[in-house]
C-alpha cells in the first residue's frame, strides 16, 4: 500500500473496530479515543477531506455530555479538536468550552511542587501524586496552546510554554539527552528511570506543535528550542537499522514499537518543518516510515503498537507489555502518514 491508501485505512479502522474495547473505544473520553480524535483531525486537514472533520463534529456531539464528567489531565486530551471544530464549524460553543477548560488547566488543575502539571489519569480515577510524565505535554499542554491561538490569550500561551520547558527540565537525561518516562517529585528521582520510546515520542511530535501554536503569542525561550534539538538528534542516534526504536529506546534487545516510532518520525518531519531541527534528521524519518508501512495490515490495523504503560517498577517491566491494537497507535501513525501527503 502506498501512503496515501495507508492513511485511508488507517482512519477507517479507527472509526469501525472495537467499540466495547479499552484500545479502540473510540466513544468515551479519555486520552486514548483523545490522541485517536487528534489524529484524525491532522489527518482530515492534510488530506483536505471535508467528510473526515464532518465525522469529528458528529462524533464530538454524540459524546460532548462526557466531556464534563471527569476532570483530569489524560480527559483533556479530546479537547484538543476543539479549535479545528470551531474553524470548522463556526460555533462559538468550542471557543467557549476551551476558555472553560483552559482556565481549569491554568488556576485549579494540580500541580507538583515544581510548578508542572501533575499526571492524573481516567482509568479508575487514579492518581499519581506528585509525578510529572512525559505523556501530559500532548494530553494537555497541545490542548493548551491550541486554545491561545483560537483566543489570542497570552496568558494560556505563556502557561503551555512554561509547562513544555519544565517537562524538559524535570525529565531530559543530562548524560544522554533523551528523556526519561517520568519525575517523582517526592522521591526526587526518575523512578525505573526507564527511557521509554513513547514517552519521548509524546514530547517529540508535541513540541513542534505547541510552538507553532503560541508563535508570536509568547516568547519562546532559546532553552527550549536547545533543550529538544538535543534531545531528538539524541533519539536518532538510538534509531535501529530497521527504521525502528525499541520500546525502551536504549535496549535494542527488547521489541520495536511503532506508535513511539511514528511519534518520533513526526517529529522529526515537524521539527524540520518549523526550523527547529536540522533537516539532516529527515532520512530518520524516512526510515520509520517504511518501517511503518510494513507494520500496516490490509484491514488498516496498526501492529506492534504497546498497551497503556504507567511508569513501570523497572525496565524489564516495559518489555512485558503487550501489543495490542489501539487508538493511540492507530493515531501516531495516522499523523506520520498524515505528514507525508502534503
């Protein structure tokens, strides 16, 4: 298949499979249908198909009265479409709903002892007190930033900026550049200190985003642009020869994992895109890429891709973690598609 028949069935394995699963529920509202939805916006917009963000603005108000159920930093994640549907549509209640979510982000939502956002979660209520993970700068600070450009608050601008650059402080290896999964502010340490792929994958595909978003809204500082140029010509380093990266980036002996690896790819094409990298990184991308199209079944399902990972007791733990197929895997690599139709 070719990319552009890829990413067609991709998207459409999305919106057909697995409606009473965890990975593919695609009707609940959660990070997991949030990063699918993202996506799948990219996805429409690149593709300039009208009837895929049509699909968004139904979907969206099938499932709006579960938006106010739960306020969390992995529930912030489906609000990321908003600022496109409001595009899209006109309606002046997505502008709306993301100053009200917004302002919770900024003035209520908890916050480590640092001053980041801390991780909370939907599955089970769960909450990991004073943690800081990578995952919170797609799941929230995207959406952040998405809304400063749709107000044109600098303040929401400033607070995804601040947010992005204390994630890169509190989780960038000084030793390596690559980052770590999490930070436990308590203990003062990295926990399994684990270099998930994911993890940086979030931050790799996020960063570029966030920037494009809040650019000429805020100042962007130089150690931030420092900070993730750093850290992705650290990750290409780690690239396998296949195109791939292992689940844990500095284990080659554990299995690949493609969501992180596409989530990487993208950022490489984005970073390059916006200057923020060189594009000497680009043949990475490439590599993934084909990497990708082989892991892309005729049915449209995503293989290979890792089940939801909390921060794990210890390294060997992630290589442990099923695959299975998910709307997050389905997702990362419908945006890397997404990147190679323009």
């Amino acid at each position: 298949m070719n990319v552009q028949e890829s990413a067609s069935r991709v998207y459409e394995y999305m919106r057909k499979e697995g409606a009473d699963s965890w990975g593919l529920n695609l009707n609940a509202w959660d990070w997991v249908p949030g990063v699918g939805v993202a996506a799948i916006a990219d996805y429409g917009t690149k593709a300039r198909r009208r009837d895929v963000l049509d699909f968004l603005q139904q979907w969206e108000e099938n499932n709006r009265e579960k938006s106010e159920t739960l306020k969390t930093i992995n529930s912030i994640a489906p609000f990321a479409i908003y600022a496109q549907l409001h595009r899209h549509t006109g309606d002046s209640y997505y502008r709306e709903a993301s100053l009200r979510i917004a302002e919770w982000l900024r003035s209520e939502a908890p916050r480590t002892r640092e001053g980041a956002l801390e991780h909370t979660v939907t599955e089970k209520n769960a909450v990991f007190t004073e943690q800081v993970w990578a995952d919170t700068v797609f799941m929230a600070v995207l959406f952040l930033a998405r809304t400063a450009r749709l107000t044109g608050q600098e303040a929401y601008a400033a607070e995804a900026v601040e947010q992005t650059l204390l994630h890169l402080r509190l989780l960038q290896d000084g030793e390596t550049g690559v980052l770590f999964h999490g930070w436990n502010c308590m203990a003062g340490n990295h926990m399994s200190a684990a270099r998930w792929t994911r993890a940086n994958a979030w931050i790799a595909v996020g960063v570029p985003e966030i920037l494009a978003e809040v650019n000429g809204l805020t100042e962007i500082p130089e150690e931030l642009r420092e900070r993730y140029s750093r850290m992705m010509e650290a990750i290409v380093r780690r690239q396998n020869d296949d195109g791939l990266w292992s689940t844990v980036m500095d284990r080659p002996d554990f299995y690949r994992e493609t969501s992180g690896s596409c989530g990487i790819a993208c950022g490489i094409v984005r970073g390059v895109r916006d200057g923020l990298l060189e594009r000497a990184l680009l043949p990475a991308a490439d590599r993934t890429l084909e990497a990708a199209l082989e892991r892309i079944a005729d049915t449209g399902e995503v293989l290979g891709v890792s089940s939801g990972t909390p921060v794990m007791e210890t390294i060997e733990a992630y290589n442990r973690i099923r695959c299975e197929p998910t709307l997050y895997g389905q997702g990362l690599a419908l945006m890397l598609l997404s990147d190679y139709l323009e």
